[in-house]
C-alpha cells in the first residue's frame, strides 16, 4: 500500500497570471519544502479580515526555506471588477509579499480551474501540502493561529523519506451559507 | 458674533454618483439631522478593517430618524480599479446598507473634489455635521467606539434653535505616513 | 401620573466599606449627575475581561463633573477569598482609580444587601441611573461600547427639570447560566 | 561537547502544594515528553487577559501524551491575598483544568524558590522543556499564539535519542517596567 494511496496527490495550480513574483512558479518546483495556501477573493470579508492577517503571519513566523507560501486568487464571483490590476492594488495596499497566482477562469462555468481540480467550498480555504506534494489539509473558513502553526510545524519535521502515515487528511467544513458571512464566501 | 463663525457650514458633497440609495442625496436637504459620513477606499486597509464595521455599528445604534449615515468613496490612489462596479461588489460582500456617495473626481488631479473641499488627510475619516448643517468633527484614523457615540449623542441631543457653542470642533491626526498603514491611507 | 411610577427610584449602596475614596459615599450626594455603577466580582472571569476596562473606558471618556463612575463588589461565591486586602490589591494591580463599594454581607445568605435591593442576577451588571437618582438601565452580561456610550450620554443630556418619560428602563438578560461563563457569573 | 552544556537542565520545580493534581509533580516524572509551564500570578492582568488563555489553548491543542501544561503559581507580591484557597477559587472560575503548583515562599525574600531558580523577571512567563528535561524557552511578556505553537510543535518533533543543537535557547525581554502593566507583572 503506498503513501499516495494514503494522501492524495496535491493538484497543480493552473494559474493565468502570477504577481509578487518575477516568473510563473509550479507546485512540482516546490517538492521538498511545505506549501502553504490561501485561497481568497478580494472581496471576500473573511479572507481580508482573518485569512490574508494569519497568511502574513505564517510567512513571518516560518522560514522561507522550509515553507512556501502562496496566496490563489480564486474568484467565482463579481469577475469583472477583480481583476489583476485591481488584485495588484489590493496586493500593494495590504503589504502582501508572497506570490499570487491568479486562478485560470473556467471556459465553461464561474469556478476556476484550480478551484474546480481541488472541490474547493469557497473562500478562505487554507491548503497544505507536505514535501512530498500531497494534500495534507483542505480547511474552509477560520482555524486558529495556533492549529495552523501545530499543522504546519509537523509537515515541516517529516522526513522525506519515511511514510507518513498517521496523520488524515483533514477538511474541516464550516456551516452551509449561499452568501459571504464574516466566516468567508461559500459556493 | 454667529455660530456660523465658530463652526464652519459643511461643504456640500459633490458626487459623481451614488449606490444604495434610489436617487442622489444632499446635506442640504439633511439639515435638522445629525450626520454621520465615513470617508474611505475600498480597498484602504484601515477603512475596512476599523472604519467600515465601525459605521455600520453606528447605523445598528442610531435611529435612522435621529442620524443620518453616509458613506463617500473618496479615491486618491488606484482610481481605474476602484470604480462604481468594483464598490457596488464591495458594498455588497460586506452587507452595507448605508447609502454611499461616489466623490466626484477632479478635473486636474488625483484628489476628489469633496475630498479636496474638506481638506481632508486621508482615508478613514469620520465627519460629524450637526442639525445645523455645520462640521463638528473631522477625524483621520481610528477612534474608539464609545468616543464616537458620545460625540454623536451629544449632537442628537442639542437643540436646533439654541446657540451651540461649546463644543469646539476636533481634529485629532494620526501620526504621519505617505502610504496605507493599519491606521489608514494618508495623501 | 409621576414619572416616579415611570422609573424606580435606584436603591441606596449599602457598604461594609469602600476602597479608593476617601470617604464613604452615597447615591444621594450624587443627585444631579449621572451615575453609572460596574457590579463584579473580582474573581469572575466577564467581569475582568469585559467589565473592568469598559468601565475604565467609560471614566476616561466621560467628565467627572457630569458622570460619576462606581465598582461595586457584590461576592456572591467565595466569600472568603475576595476580601477587602484581596481587592484592595486587585484594583491596584489593575490600576483602578474610580471608587469601589464593598456590598455589604447578608445577614441571612450569600447573596450582598444591595445586591439583593436590585433584584441582580449576577455579575458583571452595568447599572445607570440618572440626575434624579432613578434606575434607568440595570444590564448583566455584555453590551457593547458604542451602545453604553449612547446610553450615558442621553442620561448626561437629559435636563433636571423635564420629565423623562420617553426612555424605558430596560433589562437585557444574557442566557441563563449557574455558573461562570465569559458573560458572567449568574446567581 | 555534550547537548547538557548548549542547553541548561530545567530546575526542578520546588512547590508548597498543588491544586488540579490528585498527588504533586515533578518534571522529572515528565521526562520525554515536552513540558509547558506557564508562570502567573492570579492578580497580574497580562496573566489573566493573555497568559492564561493562551495556555488554555495550548492544552486543548496538543495532546496529553505529547505535552504536559501545568500552571506554576510564582507570588511575589500581595502574597497574603494570593493564597492557595484564592488560587483554587480563580481556577475553578477560569476553569482551568492543568495542574498548578504552587511555587514555594522563599525563607529570606519575597520571591518564591523556583522563581528564584529559574532567575525568571516577572509574570506572566511561559518556559517550554524539551524532552531531556533541558531548558528550550523562558519567555516574558506576551508572545504569538503561533509562535507558542511552532516551538512546542517542534520540540514534539525532537526525537529523545538525537542531539538537538540547532535550536538555541531563546529568552526575549519585553521592555523593562517596576510594575504591572499590560504585558505583565516584573520584579
């Protein structure tokens, strides 16, 4: 029984743009290092008052060199007026210097195509993925600071080369709603 | 020696257009009411994080009766990404009700016009106009709710035919910035 | 019909002493200003979260002259251990300025004399009463600053010499309890 | 050059009596797994607005197996209010369920024994033990839920028969103060 069985395989981002970064990155380049990411849409009230704040301090408190972390703009709603010029002003305003990528718009529907391959319930979700590139956490809505770092801090400490087995896969679902709450935007 | 010389008249808002409201509003026409109007940028971390809840407390306390609250979308920075359908989605997102006035822009630079007329510092502001149509604070930055309420009752509770002379009007400024902090977005 | 039918009459304090004053003293010497009293225990968790700094809040926002700002510890449970030493130290460590009551023991059970004058449930209570000594607002649990801030300042507005027959003195009660919580700790 | 020299042995606690416990402890009976000992005084607000709570959250966030929360209950001052019947009330009130020594009086000063020890600087303090009983963290003042949480979590991640030199022994001083303030109650 391998370990894929076990935790799936973290799809890649299929980004039309990227900003905070001088070229396009790749989940596969990041192999060996945890991935830390925050799905949000900029005008999502729960992702600017609590996802975007936990975000900068992830990046602040764990090193670039053991944690990556991305942010995924993945909007499925009000498409015309969040644009990437529009989520550059946003990016400066707020100070944020991690990468962007901006979610690729479906050809068929409102959800883009990241957020369709990874079943994503809205926005904030908070995924992490091991060094190995599987899906280790998919959590929509709030999560405490210090269940994040706990979460983070064990994908940091594993060994690349041994089976990691123990932990689920964990999706923690916040509470149906068909609108933006102060919990985040949902599907 | 008139009021009108110890309190400034509070100069008309000069909008380019207005949402949450089936037709353009005036001071003008306000006058017997107290005023509340919270001057921000969508996209002015310090207005959405403090100001905008703040206001939107103010119209949950306040009887719509007694006072009047207005919002004025004041842009000084990023003008093309902050437009009227960007705000409409915001305004939506984060369940304003109040009635917003878009500033109207200025023909030879970057600040709005009411923007200008009140020389203001930045975004957010909160400006109180009292049942007299006079300015009695104009505030940049952040202040505490229970300054905000007892300001705001102290003119519910005057009345309009007495002389108001002894509350004299405040600004009290934040420290000085050229760009958005947690505090706000100064020009 | 008098507006003394209208609104109670406030019960006078009944201490076994008072901390931070010079002197002992009474509602009765306070007629003419608004009077707004903090009931807690020193050990109740809602008491020192929420209540001790918005009380605080309220005497650092409000004159002296117009609003006159009490603690009144009424030990409901563990009688022995917030003593007058035990509080002494508490409202130093704390750095309390306004003056505390200490609610006089029932002769008959746990429950302190003015306590049991106001028919409380439990702490912490926020109790406003206004020029003419009547009990405008007697409020166990939380409530928010901008709606205390209202409530004081149409207290401090309101003229001796008219009858105040439009506000109705109202009792908020938190979900019922038989211990502490983080609203309060309930009789 | 043995691990013992880079990091201290953690002094051993010296209590005059424990609350929360069936029977005293000791960190020696601790050995292997990883010890969180938040140090407070029940009068000292920075303890009870953010120490307390914090380490509230650590207890429900990791595992009794993997790490062991007890309270140390270090007076030094106000001691005659701050005795064990005090401390079991507050607890019970706070509902705290992690054992809480108390730290025992020192026979020459006002500062209790194993305060003295550890040479802590006042209250509120969290000193993290690794697995050999070795010092990793004594820190006062406020500190970062996810900062808390990625040192335990990595201290959790140590395994008992590896050297662990790379992290070093980390003691960040707040600002220097001769009384309680927010932060914390210093000596």
């Amino acid at each position: 029984m391998s370990q894929f069985t076990e935790y799936p395989k973290a799809a890649e981002i299929e980004a039309s743009a990227w900003i905070n970064t001088a070229k396009p990155l790749s989940l596969a380049q990041m192999r060996g290092t945890v991935v830390v990411i925050h799905v949000f849409q900029m005008l999502c009230p729960g992702c600017v008052l609590h996802g975007i704040p936990q975000t900068q301090l992830i990046r602040q408190t764990f090193s670039e060199k053991q944690v990556k972390v991305l942010g995924l703009h993945s909007v499925f709603e009000h498409h015309s007026v969040m644009n990437i010029d529009a989520l550059r002003a946003f990016s400066a305003e707020y100070r944020i210097t991690f990468p962007i990528a901006i979610d690729a718009p479906s050809t068929s529907g409102h959800i883009p195509k990241t957020m369709q391959r990874y079943g994503l319930q809205g926005t904030p979700t908070l995924i992490l993925i091991d060094k190995l590139g599987r899906l280790r956490l998919q959590h929509y809505g709030k999560i405490a600071d210090m269940q994040v770092a706990k979460l983070i801090s064990e994908l940091v400490g594993e060994q690349q080369d041994e089976l990691q087995l123990e932990t689920a896969t964990t999706t923690l679902d916040s509470e149906k709603d068909t609108q933006c709450t102060d919990t985040g935007c949902q599907l």
